[in-house]
C-alpha cells in the first residue's frame, strides 16, 4: 500500500521505519512537486512575447530567436524574479 500523504510518510518513518522502508522500496517515495525557490537576480531576455530561461543558453536562444525573426532583445524582472519550481 503506498503512502497517501506527506503526514503519513513522515509518521511512519519516524514511528514505524521498517514498514516505511518497505513501503518505499515496493512502491517509491511519494512524489508531488518539488521545492519552490526565488530566482536570485538576473534577466529574463524576451523576443517579441516569447520568453526565455534566466541561464547563459536561454540568452543564446534569445539572440538566435531574435537573429530569426528581426525583433529585439528585451529583458524584464530586472531585481528578484519570478517564483520558479
């Protein structure tokens, strides 16, 4: 039977470990979402309405997408950032 919930999962981890390891190698661990973080700063290059990563290769593909269609670069979220997951 694998775990329902985060409160299950940490209950029987910390109450009942070897029915938890059982559960986890039979089923996997319960998986929903991951850990949401702040971008720390930067730009987010734009061309046109597309937008594009905050990383080195999005900056490329920025350029090479405005290279492509005649429009220009353009960045926003100057300070801070959007909430990724």
């Amino acid at each position: 039977m694998p775990f329902k919930s985060k409160k299950q999962q940490a209950y029987l981890w910390a109450n009942e470990p070897k029915i938890a390891k059982k559960w986890t190698k039979e089923h996997g661990a319960l998986k929903r979402g991951g850990r949401v973080t702040k971008n720390k700063g930067g730009t987010m290059p734009t061309v046109g309405t597309k937008k594009f990563a905050y990383t080195p290769s999005g900056k490329k593909a920025a350029a090479a997408h405005a290279k492509t269609t005649g429009q220009k670069v353009s960045k926003a979220y100057k300070k801070g950032g959007k909430v990724k997951k």
